[in-house]
C-alpha cells in the first residue's frame, strides 16, 4: 500500500539532492510551494500527472518515487507505477490483461486504487469477470470504488468466513439495501454492542432492531443504549430501557433516552427513579405526562429551584402546581422580564401573587 509518508521522504530528499529549494521545485512542477510542503511530510499526495512530470524530472521511474526508492527485487508483477501510468492515460484494459494474467498483480491495482478516479477502477473491476477477491482486497478497494461495484464484489465473498464485525470497515462505503442484505445473511446469535453500534448508521431501523434482539441480557448499559436509540424503533429501546432498569446499576440518563421512549415505558421509568435532580426534571419535562411530572416534583428538592428552571418547565405544568412552584423561587431572580414570559402560563390570581410578591 502506498504511504504518503514514505514518498514525501523520497521527495524531499531528491529535492535536497539537487539543492533546490522548495519554491524552486513548485515552479518547475507549476504548483504552489505549499503543495510541495505538504506533499514532502507525508499531509497529502501529488496527482497522478504530477508523480510522473516528477519522476522523469528526477530520472526515476514513478514506482520508485511511490515507494521512497525501494523497488523490491525479484517482483514478478507489475510495479505500482506501471499501473497508475495505465490508468492514468485510459489503458484500463491493459490493467484488466495484466490482473488476468497474474492475479498476483492485483495488489499493484489495489496500491494505485487511491491514486485513480473510481470510474477507471469500475471499468477494470467490472472486467475482470470472474476474478476473486478477498475480504482484505475488498476492504481496500471499498472506499475508491462506487457502491454498485462493492456490492456486486461482495456477494462473491463465502458468508461463513465474514462475522458481523468485519462488514464494520465496509459499512460506510455499501449502501444501506445492499448492506441490509449482505448482514442479514451473517446475524450471529450473539451480538455486542459495539459491533451494533458501529453498524446502526448504515442499517436500515428493521434491521438494526432485530439485531439488537441478540444482545446478551448484560452486556449493554446506559450510555451503549443511548448511542443506539436512535437507530432502533420505540418497542426495542423500551424493551432494552426495562432491562437496564432491572439491572444492578438501575437506569442512568433517562433524560438522554427520553424522546427515544414511549410515553407509558418513559412514566414507568421516571416514577422507579424516584427523586431525581431538578435539571432532570427540566429535561424529563416535555416528554412525561403532565400527571408524572407533577408526581415527580412531589418528591424534588425544590430548595434551589431557579426562575430559569420553573420558566423551562411552564410549558409542561399545569396552572396549579405552576402556581405553589413560583413561590419556591427566590423573590430576587424574579424580575420584570421572568414575569412577562411566565405570565401566560399562570392564571390571573397566581399572576397577581406573584407581582405582590414582587
């Protein structure tokens, strides 16, 4: 595989050795010296036209400048270079020819895979027809070729020897039908939530949620949850939300996981936590019934309720527990403002306390 790094070394020091400056080289190449920078500590990679105006300005081959001068002795296929030259000038079918004859070749193709526009690389993986790759291949090619051609390429792959977690390198690049097909044919008995959550972004939600039918009864907790809700449906993260409440640790951010819940199982959670802090409580707010709300200040410590707690809260209370909440607000915090914005969720008596309060 190509390392940028090791190139820009090679570069770098056939530039010292001609003791010339960056710049000096920027104007031969007909870039910026910044390009020239960057491409000398390894941060990006010159393009095909410019490796070989390169090379030949330094009388090396384009291999050579590719792998910082090494060219491994007794190489039976053809060296990198060689391939990114055929692209480079559309010889696709060259490539193909040189793959169909030694299949050894095609860690060259893959080497230059970076270096090439995916249409090219399309056109030489479509012709090599029968050609079988392996899943390293496969994942090394998947972010340079398009999705039809990586889904076609990995339906040739033997099921039995991919596991679950080996489709997380080729998720990003697979679309989600093709990748539904390809997972839904490997499902382990078993899942752990870190494979899952790696996956769930590119699974559609019937998928995602079946899968997460499989995970063991303790393997995953609140925060493992939390970053799966979204990706499965309400009757799988209720299910998975009472589980976790049973457990020995009980359940950790409700908040976090409340718009991912039904009402009923979200109440039923809230109530077994008990007395929760009052910034919970704001977060709770718009997702618990009113009548678990007003339950849950019941049992709140409302000693250090803020006017900007009871205004987050307004929208989701009704007017008489709105009402015995005010008077828990220090009087200071209470200003014209904070009364204008919660005079319309207070009736007229409670408004008019509030202001002789005031």
């Amino acid at each position: 595989m190509i390392d940028s790094r090791i190139t820009g070394a090679y570069i770098s020091r056939l530039r010292r050795d001609k003791d010339w400056t960056q710049m000096e080289l920027a104007d031969k190449l007909n870039v910026s010296h910044q390009a020239v920078s960057r491409w000398e500590t390894g941060d990006s990679f010159p393009d095909i036209a410019t490796l070989a105006q390169m090379a030949s300005l330094f009388g090396v081959s384009v291999d050579e400048l590719l792998n910082g001068g090494r060219i491994a002795e007794g190489r039976k296929h053809p060296p990198t270079g060689q391939v990114l030259m055929d692209m480079a000038q559309g010889r696709t079918a060259d490539v193909t020819r040189l793959v169909q004859e030694d299949p050894a070749n095609l860690e060259a193709l893959i080497d230059a895979a970076s270096l090439s526009r995916p249409s090219q690389l399309n056109d030489v993986v479509a012709s090599l027809g029968d050609q079988r790759f392996t899943r390293d291949q496969l994942a090394a090619l998947a972010p340079f070729i398009t999705q039809q051609a990586l889904s076609s390429l990995v339906d040739q792959l033997d099921d039995t020897c991919i596991n679950l977690a080996d489709w997380i390198e080729f998720a990003p690049f697979l679309g989600r039908e093709a990748l539904d097909a390809v997972v839904g044919k490997v499902m382990p008995e078993v899942v752990t939530p870190s494979d899952l959550g790696a996956l769930a972004p590119f699974l559609s939600r019937e998928l995602c949620s079946r899968l997460a039918e499989r995970l063991t009864a303790d393997s995953i907790d609140g925060d493992e949850l939390l970053s799966l809700a979204p990706f499965l449906d309400h009757e799988h993260n209720d299910r998975l939300a009472l589980r976790l409440a049973l457990g020995p640790e009980g359940f950790v951010n409700l908040p976090g996981l409340a718009p991912f819940l039904s009402q009923a199982v979200l109440d039923q959670l809230a109530l077994q936590s008990g007395k929760l802090p009052l910034e919970e409580l704001v977060k709770l707010a718009p997702f618990v019934s009113r009548a678990v709300l007003r339950q849950l200040f019941e049992l709140a410590d409302l000693q250090t309720l803020t006017a900007g707690q009871l205004l987050g809260l307004a929208p989701f209370l009704d007017r008489p527990a709105l009402a015995r909440l005010v008077d828990k607000v220090p009087v200071e915090e209470l200003d014209a403002h904070m009364i204008v914005a919660l005079a319309p969720f207070l009736d007229a008596s409670a408004l008019e306390a509030l202001i002789r309060r005031k």
